[in-house]
C-alpha cells in the first residue's frame, strides 16, 4: 500500500510541476509548453526509475 501511495504522490506533484510552469511561464506559448511538458515528463520518468528500487522495495 505505501508503494501506491508514494506512486500516487509522485504523479500528483508531475501534474502541479506541470500545470504551475504552464500556468506562470508559458501560457501563450503554445511549442514552448509542449516541449517543456516533455522534458518535464521525461526528468520525472528518469527520476522515478533511478529511485524506484530504492525507495519502492522495502
């Protein structure tokens, strides 16, 4: 259970990550969203796998 609930609260802050800095920074820019909502994606997906054995298996 604590797994899903660390998996949980990773995909809540991707989703605030991503919602803020379209929100603040790039709101009228519509390739420049894309390509940071990507890049975002992918440091969170890096992230996610570099830790997940740590953290993930007790």
């Amino acid at each position: 259970m604590s797994g899903r609930l660390a998996t949980g609260a990773y995909v809540i802050g991707l989703v605030v990550v991503i919602v803020g800095t379209d929100v603040a920074l790039f709101r009228h820019h519509t390739w420049a969203r894309l390509v940071l909502n990507i890049g975002i994606v992918l440091v969170f997906a890096a992230f996610y796998l570099r830790f997940q054995g740590a953290f993930g298996k007790g």
